[in-house]
C-alpha cells in the first residue's frame, strides 16, 4: 500500500492516520540509502539452483558499479556495509517464504 492509498483509505473510512501506519517509501529515505537501493537493484542474484535457494547478490563488481554511481571512494566502505545489509534482510525474508513446511 502506498501513502497515497492509505491516506485515501483513512478518508474514505473517516479516520485519521496514524503515524506508525503509513507505508514508507523509498524517497523517505536520506539520499545514500536510496542510492544503495539503486545500487542493489542493478546487482546480479545468485541462486542455488539444485535446492532453488536465494544466495543473495553478486557483489563482485560492486566497485565498478560505484564508480559508475560516481561514489566517492571514502564513502564506499559506508555503502557497501548498507548493500549487505539490505541483502542480509532479502535473502532471510525469501528464505522464510520459500521455506517448505515439514509434513
């Protein structure tokens, strides 16, 4: 759900919004986590095709996408530690939902 949708949703119902319920988005982010999104997404995944398990991104060329990005070398180390932690959340979050329950 998007802020547009939600507040929409709390009009149509005659409520007020609340803080701790509106959907954040990407622009609500300082502008170096949103450069480490757009970093993230030209990355490529790795995957275990045998078990079909998510390995997360491939950051062998992480230093060449961000002197493509124009990252300023000394702020690197920061973006790198971001990117892995944002694969850290993806690849748990698809494990959970490609987890098969046990029968």
């Amino acid at each position: 759900m998007t802020k547009e949708q939600y507040f929409d949703m709390c009009e149509q119902l005659g409520t007020e919004p609340v803080d701790e319920n509106i959907p954040i988005e990407l622009a609500d982010f300082p502008i170096e986590v949103q450069e480490a999104f757009n970093i993230y997404r030209v990355l490529r995944d790795e995957w275990e095709f045998v078990a079909g398990s998510y390995l997360g991104k491939n950051l062998n060329s992480i230093f060449q996408v961000f002197d493509a990005y124009n990252i300023p070398k000394i702020d690197q180390a920061f973006y790198y530690n971001l990117i892995n932690m944002i694969d850290s959340v993806r690849v748990e979050e698809i494990r959970k939902q490609t987890k098969k329950p046990a029968n």
